[in-house]
C-alpha cells in the first residue's frame, strides 16, 4: 500500500471517529456521567483524544501532499547526470492543476506539462502502482522517432551539443563509458547521457514514427541508453501525472555513504 493511501486512511479514520463522537457518543457520555461539581471536566477515552490530537496533522499534511509539494526518492540512474540515485526532490502538485487525490481527476486545470519538464507519475508494473520520474519529450499529437541516439520531434532533429567522454556509475557500483550531450528541448536545456555503443537492450532504443495520442505524453529519462520509458512501455496518460519535479532538497550518496552537499537546494532543468 502507498504512503499516501495509508495517509488518506488515518486522515479519514481519525477524522471519522473525531466526529462521530461530537455528533452521538459525547453527548451520551455526559448524560451517563454523573457530575459532582460544575467544574468537573468530562473524561475521554484513549483512542479519541489519540484522534483529535492526530488528525488536524494529518490533514494538513494530506492537503499538502496532495495539492501543494509532495517529496520523494530517486531510487535509479535513469535520470543520471541530472539526478542521481539518492537524491530527494520536491514535486510540485499544484502546476498541472488541482486532481483529486489517488483518482487523478483534475478539479481546477492550471496548466499542462511542457516539453522539457521533469515528471512523476504513476505506473504499472508487474500488477502493482509505482511512482516513476522521467522527461517530457512529446506532447499530444507530437510525432517522435529516436534512431541511432538521435531524437526527432515533428521531423526535426533535436540539437545535442557534445558536452565530454565520462564514466557513468550505477547504483550497483558498475560503471560504464558514455558520452554527455547537451539537448535542446524548447524552453530547456539540460544533459543528457548516451553509450558510444548500443547495450543490451538493442532494439528497444530505436522508435520508429509514432504518434503521441490525445491527454498522453511520450517520455523519456535523460540517461538514454539506461532508462525503460515510453520507447519500451507506452504512453504516459495525464491523469497518471502527479506532478512536476523543481528542486532538489536533500542528497545523499548510497555508495559513498555521506551528504552530497552541493547538490542541496538545487534547481532540476
């Protein structure tokens, strides 16, 4: 079960019983209550006073989470070199408008994710919901190709500056040549990360035109020849999005074992 559902659980939980009790159990409780003197306070039990302590936190934290930012973890190098594993980002929940937590139904429409942003969104693996960060690479009705670690967008080639020959390290320890391009993506510019050779997973790196259906989007995660995405499993649908991916607040090294302390409070492109 996922944070958030257990969240929205304990709100509605604690939220249920804080009113159950004001509307039939508080007055009866008094009723059966034989009072001494005017000043003598009314005893509550354990599991209602837990309630009302609890749930005006969980509350606020349910709306923030759900409408406002909401944090999380990169767990893989599919994002490498613009995130890495370790890293602790803020999503921001309220850009692409405001969704009905868990369902995904937009209340308020805001705005739309743009070609370049920073996604997470929910997806389905092996029959269980996980939360999954990539780039937006095209939108509704976009046309893409990626032929031989080149992207194209509506026909046009989308610009890469080389950038250095690096070594890139997984979570695992295991490192690997790649070339480091800079790529053009309208408003954003950001690194990017390509295998001078094809890895094993060949032919799923090369895309064919497709067109990117109605409320989708075609994405895409910057270490290009390390990250499953819509080349392999589809299409994201709007609904799935939970929202846009701005700064990283905290990072810390799984292998080295400290805080990577340049990277705090640092912007993502």
């Amino acid at each position: 079960m996922r944070f958030s559902e257990i969240l929205l659980i304990a709100t509605v939980v604690t939220g249920g019983i804080w009113l159950l009790d004001t509307l039939f159990f508080r007055h009866k409780r008094m009723m059966n209550v034989l009072l001494p003197s005017r000043n003598r306070q009314l005893s509550e039990p354990w599991w209602l006073e837990y309630s009302k302590s609890f749930f005006p936190i969980l509350l606020i934290v349910f709306i923030l989470r759900s409408f406002l930012a909401e944090p999380f973890r990169i767990p893989s190098g599919s994002m490498h070199p613009t995130l890495l594993e370790g890293d602790f980002i803020v999503v921001n929940k309220y850009d692409y408008g405001l969704k009905v937590p868990l369902f995904g139904f937009r209340l308020i429409e805001i705005d739309v994710p743009k070609r370049g942003d920073v996604i997470v969104f929910k997806h389905e693996e092996n029959g269980e919901s996980i939360d999954m960060i990539k780039r937006v690479i095209g939108l509704p009705n976009d046309h893409i190709q990626y032929k031989d670690k080149t992207l194209y967008i509506n026909g046009e080639v989308i610009k890469q500056d080389f950038i250095a020959d690096k070594t890139d390290t997984n979570e695992r320890g295991a490192a690997s040549p790649v070339r480091e391009l800079r790529e053009y993506l309208d408003h954003v510019k950001h690194d990017i990360y390509v295998q001078p050779a094809m890895n094993h997973l060949g032919s799923y790196y090369q895309y064919d035109d497709v067109i990117v259906p109605q409320n989708s989007y075609f994405v895409m995660g910057d270490n290009r020849d390390n990250s499953k995405d819509s080349r392999v499993w589809g299409f994201v649908k709007d609904q799935d999005i939970q929202g846009r991916a701005f700064a990283i607040w905290m990072s810390w090294d799984p292998l080295g074992y400290k805080v990577r302390w340049d990277r705090i409070f640092s912007y993502i492109p």
